[in-house]
C-alpha cells in the first residue's frame, strides 16, 4: 500500500486514478503549517500540492519514504528541487493540463480589449448609456503577432485564424517549415513592432525574456497597438506599459500575471485603458481537474511500472552507466553553456559526435545534458534531461548523434556542432585523468582549457599588443586574469583568445575592450561550475 497526502484543495475528481486503485491511501490534509507538514510528511510516499503548499528543503528532510513530488499544475516555485534531487525524490508536474484554459483566457482579453467589454460593463452598471465612449475595433484582417510559439502561443495562433487574423509569430526556435505549416509568418521582434495592430506574449519567465518588452520596445511598436499578457509578470515592462498607454502610443493592453502578485502598480491596475485579471489563466474547473488526473495518473504508473512522464529533475540511472559517464557529465553540460553563448543564435540543427572508448557506451545521457544546457539559454529552468527530447521535438529542431571508435589523440572525445541557418560553431572537449575535464577546441581553434565560472572570448586578428591592451582595460575595471588561453590559425591570422577571470566582467568593459583595434568579438560567459572544480 502506498500513502499519498494532498495538501492543496483538489477534487475527487481529479484524483479518481489514486482513489479507485486499491494500491492507494490518499488522505486529503489541506490548509497545514509548516510544522505539521514537516511531522505528517515522514509516512508518506507521495505528496500531491497545488500552488499554496510550499514544500520546502526542511520539508523533504523530514521525508522518510518520499518517491514522489507532484504539482497539480505547471509551475514549481513553490518546490525546493535541488532538495528534492539530491533526496533522490522525483518532481512532476502536469505541462499541457492548462493549455486550453490558457489559450481561451489570451483569447477572451484579446477580445474584451478589442470591443472594451469591461469597462461597458461598468459604466452601464453604473448607470451611464455610453454607446460612443466605448466604440471598438474588429480582429477582422488584424496583425497579430504571438511573441513566444510553444504549446499555448501555438494555440492562440490557431484560433487567432479563427478571426481571420494576419499572425506574425516570433520564437527562437520557430523554423520556416513549422511557419508554413501552420498558415502563419516567421517574423523578428521588430518586425512585430513594426506591423501588429494586437501583440501577445507567451514565453516563459527567464533572464532573457524578463523586460522584454521595454520602454524601447513600446517606441518602435505601431502606434494603436494593443498588448496581450497571459504568460508570466515581468515580460512586459509594467511601468514602461503604463507610461506608453498614458501617451498614448499604446492604445491598450490587457493583463493577466504581474511582477508583484498581487500587483504593486496601481497606474497599470486602475488605468481605464488597460483590462486586468487576477492571475485567471489557468483557472477553469476543467482545468484544475486535467492537472490533477494528470499527476493522479503519473503516480500510479510511477509506483507500478516505473514510467516517469513529466519529471522535473534527474531520473535513475544505474550505478555502472553513472560510474562510465560521470566525467563527462557536467564537462559536456559546460561545454554546451559556453558554445550557446558565444553563438548566441537559437540552433536549429544539432550534432554531437562521439569518438574513442565512448563509442561503445550509452551515451544517451550526455547527449541529453548538452541538448538541455543549449535549449535553456532561451527557455526556463523546467526543461530537464527527462522532458529535453519532448520539448526538443516541440520546437522541431534537429539532432543527430554519430559513434567512431577512432580516438583523434585522446581517449575519449565528444565534438558539439550547432548551425542556424549558414551560421555555424563547434567545440570539443575530453578528459585526462589526473587532470581533469579539458576543452581542446573552439571553432576549430586548438586549446587546452580547464573551464571556470567566468570566462571573456575574444576573437581577434592575431597582432602584437592585443593582450596587454586587453589585460590593462580588465585591471582597470578591477578584474584579475586567472589565466589565459590562445588559439590561433596562423601567425597573424585570425585568432581567439579566452581569459579566466574572478568575477563578471561589466558590460561597460566589455564594451570598452571591444573598441580596442583588430578585435572583432567579446563576449562574457558564465557557466555552472560545481564548488569543489572553482
């Protein structure tokens, strides 16, 4: 018999796949302090949580027989996973049960802010008959542009057609044939400014959405423009969307999720020109049932057949496979991290090449790790080596793995390749016992780095000078060299040059050392490096 507690209000419904199998005992115990959740927590095998419970690292802890995290829902701020993982329990959570929900909420704004139904509402049910005051506009032969093409953005898109909408749909990841396939057009950031009379956002929170829709964003948009936030708060600048709307620039907006839940800004929450929402996008009876079916299942066939769907963090891998692998396992999740920042570009192709004794050994998990740190440069911290293929093949990119058991001087070496388009990049890495993880080669320039935290790449033509102009500009900005690697084509040629440094380089330096003359690129990387490899 295994023991699942509920601490979150969900329906039976929900959870008839755990009450009907006679393998169960679910106790419901909702509204618990943290304390009584650290004591009942200890009899447990699975614990099921919406988003009020917050399952701390305390809490895991105190976990005896804990197998199984499950949130009813898509979000798992409120779970402790490195707790979780290092525990060796596992997190779900239920990715597609909200999308519909999602989908008809964008939708629902769209139109309200299109024909002003809220604010009619109010003033009819103040007793005004203002006809003239709340004249809208049509969807009809409209620009949309769907910033953010995954599962709900490609949903939108689909019944934006529905109205017979022009969509303009932007993502990293997005190819010309998905475009093509289904009736809508790739198109840039900017040119959504330029031409879409609505904009709706659907990407996920991350470093590199968060702002991105700014004030500089909001002056190039097409004056009348109306926005769309159903996704996550802080994608739209709140302040900037206020101050466009004020002008207005930005005919209107409508707003689901804030920075600040519930919202701080009181010029974004009661302008009349903007339309808000508590945080609805997910909150429909059916949807509440799907993400709990959808744990309730996953559970059961967690326990019984072993079958992990949805996990959030590291699976099980056996002993032997981790032992033969285990070196490479965070060199080549580095190697990736710094490939994907130094290329910048979303890659869509991938090629990973495995040469010497890795030939004959499953390296599906390496292959997994590297796959996982270039996806996440533009997606959230949820995709994992569990879900990467799922998400990879959401997004249609390519991948190929090719084994040869030649050596190319080494043991084993593991050679990443990414392409967009014409644009291409490499690099290798291997590892020397007694050593270490090394990466032996960028682009085709020949190294012999140890990979650190804080790292500067500088392609440049290779004159003399270029390192003390460069080393004096660091010290300048009060940033040590740690140490330095140089690779070169031929004397005088094109050349890199890769520094390790103590901390991050500002971008004014970065900037600054860009100006010096006969360099063609700078780029600070910082990559995941465990304590005890600094």
């Amino acid at each position: 018999m295994y023991k699942v507690i509920v601490t979150d209000a969900i329906s039976e419904t929900g959870l008839h796949a755990l009450l009907s199998n006679s393998n169960f005992e679910v106790d419901q115990a909702t509204g618990l302090a943290p304390a009584d959740l650290i004591e009942k927590i200890k009899d447990y095998d699975a614990l099921i949580v919406r988003s009020q419970t917050q399952v701390t690292r305390e809490v895991i802890q105190a976990a005896d027989h804990l197998k199984v995290i499950a949130r009813a829902g898509v979000g798992v701020d409120n779970i402790d996973i490195d707790a979780a993982t290092e525990k060796g329990v596992i997190v779900i959570n239920a990715p597609a049960g909200n999308t519909i929900a999602a989908t008809e909420h964008t939708m629902a704004m769209m139109l309200s802010l299109a024909r002003n139904i809220p604010q009619a509402y109010g003033s009819l049910t103040a007793g005004r008959w203002d006809r003239k005051l709340y004249k809208g506009v049509e969807l009809y032969q409209k620009t949309l542009g769907v910033v953010g093409m995954g599962r709900i953005g490609t949903e939108v898109a689909k019944r934006a057609k529905g109205f017979e909408m022009n969509i303009l749909g932007y993502d990293p990841f997005l190819t010309e044939d998905r475009a093509k396939k289904m009736g809508i057009i790739k198109a840039s950031l900017d040119e959504i400014a330029a031409q879409a009379d609505f904009i709706t956002v659907h990407t996920p929170l991350t470093a590199e959405t968060r702002g991105l829709i700014d004030a500089d964003y909001l002056a190039k948009t097409k004056k009348g423009v109306r926005l769309i936030n159903c996704a996550r708060g802080g994608i739209i600048d709140e302040q900037a969307l206020v101050d466009a709307v004020n002008s207005g620039h930005v005919a209107g907006a409508a707003i689901d999720v804030f920075e600040h839940e519930p919202p701080e800004n009181t010029g974004l929450t009661q302008n009349p020109s903007i339309i808000v929402t508590p945080h609805l996008g997910a909150s429909t009876a059916e949807a509440q049932e799907k993400v709990a079916q959808s744990v309730s299942e996953e559970i059961v066939g967690i326990f019984e057949t072993g079958s992990v769907q949805h996990a959030i963090n590291l699976p099980h891998i056996s002993a032997t496979v981790q032992q033969k692998i285990k070196p490479y396992l965070t060199l080549s999740e580095q190697m990736a991290e710094l490939l994907m920042q130094i290329f910048k570009d979303a890659p869509e192709k991938i090629k990973i090449n495995y040469y010497g004794e890795l030939f004959l050994e499953d390296t599906g998990l390496l292959t997994r790790q590297m796959i996982k740190a270039l996806l996440s440069f533009y997606l959230d911290g949820s995709i994992n080596i569990v879900n990467v293929m799922q998400v990879l093949k959401a997004h249609s990119l390519s991948y190929s793995v090719q084994k040869n058991a030649a050596h190319k001087g080494f043991t084993n070496f593991i050679e990443l390749e990414i392409a967009h388009g014409d644009k291409k990049a490499t690099i290798a890495c291997t590892y020397l016992p007694g050593f270490g993880g090394r990466i032996v080669s960028i682009n085709g320039y020949r190294l012999d780095m140890e990979p650190e935290k804080y790292l500067l790449y500088i392609s440049h033509v290779d004159v003399p000078g270029i390192i003390g102009n460069v080393g004096s500009l660091l010290g300048k900005s009060g940033i040590n060299i740690g140490s330095m690697y140089v690779g070169r084509q031929a004397v005088g040629g094109q050349a890199i040059m890769i520094l390790t440094v103590d901390k991050p380089v500002p971008e004014t330096a970065r900037k600054e050392i860009l100006s010096i003359e006969d360099l063609q690129d700078v780029e600070f990387v910082a990559i995941d490096v465990p304590e005890e490899q600094n």
